[in-house]
C-alpha cells in the first residue's frame, strides 16, 4: 500500500504541473489578447483624433473663407496702383 500511495502522489505531482503549464499558457494567451486589444483600441483612437483634427481644420477654414476675398481686392488695388506708380516714374 505504501507503493500504491507513493505513486498516486507522483502522478498528483504530475497532474498538478501539467495543470500549472495549461494555466500559464492560458494566461499568456489572455495577456497577448489584451495587448493586442490595447494596440487596436489606441490606433482606433488616433484615427479618430485625426479625423477630428481634420474636420476642425476644414471648419475653421471655412469660416476664414470670407476674409479671403476682402485680402485679394486688397493685395489686388496694391497691386495696380504700385504698377501705376512705377509706371508714372519711368
């Protein structure tokens, strides 16, 4: 009997780090996933800031669009009257 319980326990030792060995590999496999769910989210969220960023830009642009034309009569009147001045001088 002596034999008999010696052997159960070496093959209870033997379960045991074999159930030890599944549970690591388990959370291993868990851990990789959370990583990897991590990466996903955060690149998901730097598309979206982007896309943020962008849709901010082309509004403020748009709202600056109605100063644009009073720029180019400006730059534009300089324009004709330095040609005129140059002209006028030579």
């Amino acid at each position: 009997m002596n034999i008999l319980s010696i052997i159960g326990n070496l093959l209870g030792i033997g379960k045991d780090a074999l159930n030890n060995r599944a549970e690591l590999r388990r959370l291993k496999a868990q851990q990789e996933h959370s990583i990897l769910e991590a990466q996903t989210k955060a690149q998901v969220d730097r598309i979206l800031s982007n896309t943020d960023s962008d849709n901010q830009i082309d509004l403020i642009t748009a709202q600056d669009k109605k100063h644009t034309l009073k720029d180019e009569v400006i730059t534009y009147l300089f324009l004709v009257v330095s040609t005129k001045i140059i002209n006028c001088t030579f």
